[in-house]
C-alpha cells in the first residue's frame, strides 16, 4: 500500500465498487471473486488486517 511501503500487501488493498455514480462498497481487491455474479469481502479483510495493513480494533470493553 502507498502508505506502508515497507509491508507486502500481496494484492489485498481497498477498492472501491461504484454503481449508478455511487460509492456503493469498499471492497479487498485481492478476495473478491468475479464469477457470473460478484462476490465481496469487505475492507479490510482479514488477510489485510493480518499482514499489518490496517491496524486491528481493540476489543471493547
């Protein structure tokens, strides 16, 4: 990714999925699947969050 130069993102980075003029999701560009209908995985998947790519959440508490 752009901002982390120093981690291999192996593919999975945001991208957006846009219909009609409208941000409609923000998808892993690497696990989504294009079949005869589309398939996503939300961003940041947990590949992403595992790779150091995005920070984890904290639990709540």
């Amino acid at each position: 990714m752009a901002d982390r130069p120093d981690v291999e993102d192996f593919g999975h980075e945001p991208m957006n999925i846009i219909t009609n003029g409208k941000l409609r999701a923000v998808v892993c560009a690497r696990c989504v699947v294009w079949d005869h209908g589309f398939n996503d995985v939300a961003w940041p998947c947990t590949s992403a969050i595992v790779l150091g790519l995005v920070p984890r959440k904290e639990p709540s508490s």
